[in-house]
C-alpha cells in the first residue's frame, strides 16, 4: 500500500456519516458513559485472562514540559520546598503541577464533553452544559472507576514495511484490516483500540511539523467500522484524525464522530513505539489495559498513565 | 481489642528501628526505585490471575477543589473554553489543573525523594538532590511504567467491629495479624498493601479533625513487619501514620520508615470505603491493583485513581 | 456613635435604590469604563499637585499564601528554579505565581465584570458576554493606562475612637459626613475613595471570623451619597459591603450598586493601617493615588499594589 | 550613527568592569534595595512637580497569553465562574491567572534576587539564599511600597531616524548622551531610565525572531555611566542587555552588572511604543513613573502595569 491523502468528505456526506453511527439514546437518555457501557466485567475478566507474562509497558509520554511547536502551552512543574539546606531530622519535598491536557503534546484522555458539534455533545446534551463552571455532562469523571478492557494495537507502519506513516497520510478500513490479518487479531466490542502512525515527536527536534500541518491518522471512513466493531475507547499516538481531514468544514472529523455521535471517548498523543516493539518482540498484540483518568469532577479530559499489561 | 493511642517511642529506638529496615544498597548504589524491585513479573501475572468477575472499584477520591481543615490548598481546576454560545459546527472545550498533591486530601502517591531523613533520602541519595528545579533522584517517575501487583486490603475496623478507628488510634503488628487471620489471607513480598482506618473525610463537615490533631494510623513498631514480609507499597486511607506519632522527634516515622529507609512508596488519602465493601461482600480481601502515578519527570509525587480489579 | 448592625432594606427598596444610581448610558451606551470616565487629566494634575513630600505608602497586603478562614484558596508561589548548586557563572533564578483575586484576601481589584445584577452587568450588558473564555465587556484591562487620582481615606474607627469596627457593623453617610468633617475634607468627583474599618487579618489569628459571619462596611444606603460625590472607585480594608448586609435577597449590595449601577470599581482587602496611621501623623487624608491593575484582558479583577504619594 | 553589532568584551574586562560598578556594601551589609536607596522623598516629590497635564500612559503590554517565539511558557488565564446561565438576582464571577513573569514576554520587573554571578547575589548573598522555597534575600518585595520616580525615556530610534532598532544592533554611551542632547534631557540620581530600541513584538508575526538570535539593547559598556549617573532602575523595551552581547562567557552581561553588582532593578519587555508617542508629541521626554510590583514574598519578579505622567 502506498501513502494516501486523506480523500475529500463533503459536509453533506460528514453529517450522514455522523447520524449513521450516533448512539445517541442507546443506552438512555440520561446516559453520560457511551461506549464505556460496551465493556462489561465479563470483556474485562477476559482481559486479565490475556496476561500471561506480567510484563507491563506504559504508553504515556512524560508530562511535556518542554515547549515547542506542538506544544505551545506546556506542562508545568514547579518546586514549592526542596532538600536544600535540609540536615537534621525530618523534613520533606513538594511540588506543583499545571496541566492542560488538550492538544498535541499531553497523553491524555479526552472527555465526551470535550468536543460539540451543532451546539451539541454526545447523546444530545446542549454545548451550554459545558459551562464556564465545568461540565454538568459528560464530564471525565464518567469514567472514574476506571477504564479496564482489552486492548488492541494495531501497527499500521509495520502493515506498511516503513518506520512511520508520512505528514497527512490517512488510515482506512483496508488498512486496518489488512492490519488486523497480519497481525492476527480481530478488534471486537468492548476493545479498546490503538492506532499507531509511528509518530516520534522527541526525534523531530527543530524540524517537528506543527499537527495541523500535517499529521497521519484515521480518516472519517473509517468510522462506521468503529462503530460496527464495538470500539469502546480509540487511542493514537497521534490524535486519531488525520490532518488535513479532507473533510468539509471540519477539521476534526473523527473527534466529532466518536466523541459526539458515538460516545467514544479518545486517547490521544500516546507513546506507542515501547508497546510496538513489546507486541512485535512477543508476536502479540492484544494485552489487558488499564486507563485511569484522575477523578476531575466537571472536567474536560485527563492526563492518563495507560498501562498494558502482557 | 480497644482504642490503643500511639505508644512511645524515643528517638534512640526510632534510630534503631531505621537503621535495622533499611534497604539501602539491597538492589545497588544507582537503585531509585526501592521496593518496586520486590515486583516481578511473575507477580504481576500472579495478580491478573486473581481476577475472576472483572468487577473494578477506584481507591481515589475526586480531585479536592472544596477547602477544609485538611484541604488548606485546593487542587483548582478552571475553564479556558465552554460551550456557552456555541451553536455551529464543531467547537471544543478545554481546561486545566492544578495539583500539589501532598497533604491529607489527595490521593496520591508520594516519590521516594518527598521526605528527608537528617539530611538524606532512599539510598543515601543527599536530600539537595531534591533541587529547586525538581529532584535528580528518586522522582516519581522512577514508576513511570506503573506499579502493578496484587493488592491486599486489611480491614481494622471491620476486624475491631467498629465502622472507624479513633483519633490518633495507632494500629500494631497485633492488629494487622489478626485482621489477616480474620481475612484469611496473609501479605506477601511484592504486595501492595492497604490498610483501612474507616476515615471518612466526606462524613465529618464542619467537625473534621485536621489530620495533625488525630488520625489513626500505624505505629512506627509495625515498620519492621512491613520490611519482613516484603511490601512493595503502603496504602492507606490516612496517610499510614498515626497522628499523633508518639515519636520523640518525628511526626510522621512511618513515612521516614517506608520512604527513606525501606524505599517503600506511600499512597495516601485513599478512598477506602468503596473497596472494603466490595471485600466485604465477595469475602475475599485481594486483587489486582494498578496504579500509574502520572509520568512527572523530577516530580516529588503525582494525583493517582489505583485501580482494583476482582 | 455607637455599633450599628445593618439596618434592613427591602428587595424591592434595594431595586429602588440600584434604579437610582444605574450610570447606564450616562458615558454612552458602549461604555466600559464606568466612573472611571469621572477622573479627568485636570483631577490627576490636581492630585499630582497634592504631593509635597514624596513619601510613599503601598495599600496592599502581601500575597496571601496562607490558608485561613478569608482564604480558602490561597495564592500559590512555586520555584521554577533557584540558587541552589550554583557556583560559577550566570546562573538565574524563576518562579511562578498563581492568583485568583477574588474573595477576602487578595489586595485587588475588581471589574466591572465581576458581579451581575439579575443577568446583567454595568451599561446593560448581559451576565452572558463574562463568558467561559473570559469576559467580553468590562474586562479589568479597561483600566488597563492606569487609575490615577486623589485618594481620600475617610477613617471611621478614627472617628469614632476606637482601635477597629465590629463585625458586621455598618456605616452610614452620616459616619461618612461625620469623618469628613473631622478630618477636614470633603470627598468629590473623580475621587478614590477608601473606607477604613481597621479590619486586621493578620492580627486575628485563630480567631478570624470568616468575613460571611460578620465584616465591618459600607450600608447599601451610602450608595447614593457615593453616586451624587461621584467617586469614581471605592475602596476599603474589607469588601466595602457591611456583612450581613441587611438586604433582603442580596448579600452584597454595595457590590451590585457600585460594579453594576454606577460603574464604580471596588478596591478590596486594602491594607489600611500605615495609610491611616500616615495620614494621621500629618493630619491630611488626601495623597496622589496611583492604582495599577495588571494588563489581564477578558479579566475579572487583578491583584493590585496601589500606591499613595504624600 | 549607524548599526553596531556589541564589541567583544573578554572574560577578564568583564569582570574589571563588574568591580568597578560594584555597590556592595554602600548601603551597609544588610541591604537588599540596592540603588532603589537612590531614590528619596526630594527625588519623589520632584517627579510629582513634573506633573503638568494629568496625561496617563502605561508601558506594559497586556499579560502575553499567545505562545511564540518569545513566548513559549505564556501566561495562562483561566475561569472560574462566569455569566452563563445567570438570569436571576446576585451572580459573580472569577478567574485565576498564571504568571512566571521571567522572559522576553511578560512586562516584568526583576527582583534583585533573579541572577548570581559566580555564585553570589547583589551585596555578597550566596546564591544559595534563593532556595526552593524562595528568596530569602533580595526578593521582589524589597520594593513593596513602590518605585516612583522621575522618569526618562532616552528614545534611541528615534535619535537616528529609524522605527526601530536591528538585531543585535548595540547602544553605547555615546548613542545614550547623544539622546539625551537631542532630547535635551539628563539622566540624574534616582531616575528610572528607559531605554527605546524600538522592538515592537506585536508587529513581527510570523517572522518574529527569538530574542536570543538577536535583540537591540544595551552593551556592556554603558554600565559604569549608569553607575555614575546613579540610575536608580533600568527598562527597556527589550530586556536591556543587547544580544548577542559580545561579552565572553556571559550571554546576559547588562543582566549581571545591574541585578548583581550595582543592585539596579530591571524593567524588561515594557511597551515603549505609545510612551515614546506621548513624550514626541509634548517635546518632553521626563514624567512621574510608578512602578508597582505585586508584593509576592520571596519572589524573584513581578508582572507589572508601571504609569507614566504627564
């Protein structure tokens, strides 16, 4: 296969796409969890059930303090009392943190409010109950018990035979696919989903490219698929959407279609190169997961430590 | 048994009992990540084969934005875009937050390099290396991959047939036995341990002792215990220790016990309740538990939500 | 005089009175400024002209960093990096600090923004252009060239000879009349205007009443005599308003009457204890005073140094 | 003239002219106000008789919330509560703001406490008295009471008939003496100079140059005619020190010669533009100048809204 821009949406076709997989009122019309409701403790007994070594590998990159063009509004980390000048006795160290999960540096979890379409969130709560105190719906704390399931990579630039997906190339559901027979996997409901693109944002440097201006991802066709699998939650090492999207007027289709219409809450900015070559060295791409957003009532989204256990 | 205040200890046994838990050097010179080394993999394997229903129970508390005696400064979270006035095409929300996670209303997990022993930390590592841009050793991040084991909770109330421990009521190696034996289970190397008090901050309103004034806890005589039987975290719906400590000379010995001597980490202020009643009705007091502090370079601790699998 | 708790005033009465003061439209009906438009070049070179000895006098409290019963959600100052290790060199030290001035703590001021009388804030703007992005009328940075002007400090303890006022005591404008006349001033048009209660945090220690339960101040019945002297900001050692209130349904309004009505700013929680006892050695209670709010666009008020000149 | 790239200064005549400038002990071994002790009442009762018009203008530029090249750890504002949703009787609003003012961004003023030199701070302190709690010595709220004074903007694009400054253009003692001749001004004891390059950050989008790859300001060599004209504070619209500076091993020799040695505070990023306008205009190039630090306890630099009048 070869490297594909991603191919034009109408605005016409987009608003089809979305009213095709919305899940709006699946689950009831006060229903605030979405695709979290298709991970049930059987999917997650299953899960554990996957770990056979105890091997774990993190997919969160450190919280990204240094700024730079993908992150122009960094993390940060400051000392309120150290050891210096400390001899005798007890004494202790505390610091602060500031984070803004959103963007394209922070590995965070993004909640359903996070994101509107048409004055809209996710099964039909108005863009106004996100308010300027927090949101009333569809906050991160849906999810405040965890997110546990099985968890499924899928590696699109080994499918490919190159280190890392090109500037803008877009994934479709041939690719995954053509991923998931390679690798031997099927995704099913209840899974939790990684696409990797191969992105390195450490080794880009000076000449990192901001996202915008080019980041490989999933394009919106590839929505329908989500949605028929049963995805419960969808994480990239990008953002998942493919940038530029092709799409008409929306930069961010794929937000908007699991976000919004599907309740799939997003992982975005993973670190997924030590869980490639984890799964590669072990020929095996599927592993418990463990997502754990911090409890932030009213909250937009979390900066998450995911752990995949084999 | 009875409400036990905190027994007396001089600052010569303290020494002593230091010195004779200390695992400094036990896993080399250049060791930071203390007893996280107890873990194995095949422990962890072990831990996900406890899992058997799937059912998962969070140990954290909500974020703590409202102050109180023991919330002196609030975790603060605030808005940098809603949905207010949205109403058209796609729109997102963000946010951000602010932590300092020490204290007695966090839960959160201390790094080795938070507390300082005349002048030293975990390893004999000097206490200015905790520097005021962050610390060069033991930061929290030693944990960046997760900490991953079986969790074992032992219920003092429940074994005292109370629903919460007293002020300042200190908890002994006698107690921890017998709610073992109650429990049937027994805490093994690598295990994560919780230890209940039935605090109830959410409970206590306006009365709500600070925690310095009165909470129960773990009398500094239990340290040794701990080190034999090889815990790799202490847990606590406290802050494990016993307030007050009993101490000459040192508020908080169990912390200079576990951080500085033992190279155990803490999590502290976990919400417990939850969990002892999911023990409780499955009558069975272990699981798999995986907590992933966030990924804070230099970081003296992170927010954490430990998950406990069934 | 004697202690005086707040006589009552009806909702209705209040509506009364807010109809009374409302400024709307006097500065046109895109104004944001308020009585700030009172203080002309000719009233600044007046006040300039009132300077003959040069001495300075800051009116603000430190940034208050302790929690306490007024600050619930203290300002946070952490290190970004500092001298320690440093040898050789250039080397330099940073920090941050983060500030939320509103409340009974913080030394600021506020905008016109801030407070919103039955959806509306000054000039009739809607509640709802202080959006969750940050205020789109009557930002703090309308003030943004400074506020400069004739300060009069009208000390009412001083009046009526005693160290400080009681809780939830209210003043009158025949305190004010009374104190002018003793103190031989009268207070006019484009004025700053500042309201000593002899409110002492720092000196109340474990006794600070929370300000809610009873804080010395203005009665809502001062507010036309503020309007008719056209102050153009009020500004006190507590929030202007006496607590309680009296008010029926409004627990601040002298808040309502100045930030809505009348467009008038309100300088909170100044520290009035050197001005008075400044003024009082010289026997003089007006000074050049220089108010300079930090440039916050879509800002809600600003921690502020205010500086008088005598 | 024309545009000078800064001469070479070697190591060794740095640190000549560093001794050479040093006020180290002149206001005893105690002090931390460094030539602030320049200014006296006379000197402020001077600058308020320069007072003719009333005319108002301020040299900071709003709080910089946009990242950039120059900007790459911004101020953050955030909301706490807004106006959505506000129809009925009392309502409020607030935000926080997060400032780390150090930069090329913030208009800010440098606490004496910010830069060592060889370990040590201005009057001998060890740099190690700026600790990961904060300064001990020579922290920002040295000035709490203020900084005013009569001061004088020596306007240097304007002296050679350009808008603005080159990269790395330098300004020496001639260039400041031949301003003040064509301005008909002379830098007195206890003046705030500052000094225009021209820089104009706004202007620049996208091709705005990183301060360090090439700002106007001051060469080193200006430094003893500030210690001899007894400069009580120094700004400018850039950070005064010219880079590249020229000066061996010491990027930011201006930085060391003034905060270290002389203890003259620094006044960096202020907005010129609209000042250098208004003094144009009036043929005047000296006024009142109020600079008010925010009093942060053992901070190392406050924003600032400094006020010049006319």
């Amino acid at each position: 296969m070869t490297t594909k821009q991603a191919g034009a949406t109408s605005a016409a076709e987009f608003q089809a796409l979305f009213d095709s997989v919305k899940n709006w009122g699946r689950w009831g019309p006060d229903d605030q969890r979405g695709a979290l409701n298709l991970i049930t403790n059987a999917k997650r007994a299953q899960a554990a059930a996957l770990v056979k070594e105890g091997h774990i590998v993190s997919t969160a990159h450190p919280l990204p303090v240094m700024p730079g063009p993908n992150n122009p509004a960094p993390v940060r980390r400051a000392v309120l009392a150290g050891g210096d000048g400390i001899s005798d006795g007890f004494a202790s160290a505390a610091d602060l943190t500031i984070v803004a999960p959103h963007g394209f540096a922070v590995s965070h979890l993004d909640a359903l409010c996070h994101v509107f379409w048409n004055g809209q969130m996710y099964n039909g709560y108005p863009a106004g109950d996100m308010t300027s105190r927090g949101a009333e719906k569809n906050a991160i704390d849906v999810a405040r018990e965890g997110i546990v399931s099985r968890g499924v990579l899928l590696d699109i630039p080994r499918l490919l035979g190159r280190p890392y997906l090109d500037k803008g190339e877009a994934i479709t559901v041939e690719d995954l696919e053509a991923a998931e027979a390679r690798q031997g996997v099927r995704v099913e409901e209840g899974d939790i989903l990684l696409v990797r693109t191969g992105r390195r944002p450490r080794e880009q440097g000076e000449g990192e490219t901001l996202l915008f201006q080019g980041g490989a991802g999933l394009h919106v066709s590839t929505m329908p698929w989500i949605k028929e699998r049963g995805v419960a939650v969808l994480g990239c090492d990008g953002i998942s959407d493919v940038m530029p999207s092709g799409c008409e007027g929306n930069a961010l289709p794929v937000h908007v279609a699991t976000l919004v219409a599907m309740g799939v809450h997003l992982l975005d900015n993973q670190s997924l190169e030590p869980l490639a070559d984890a799964c590669a060295e072990r020929n095996r791409w599927t592993f418990q997961y463990v997502v754990a957003p911090l409890v932030i009532e009213k909250g937009t989204g979390s900066a998450v430590n995911p752990i995949a256990v084999f």
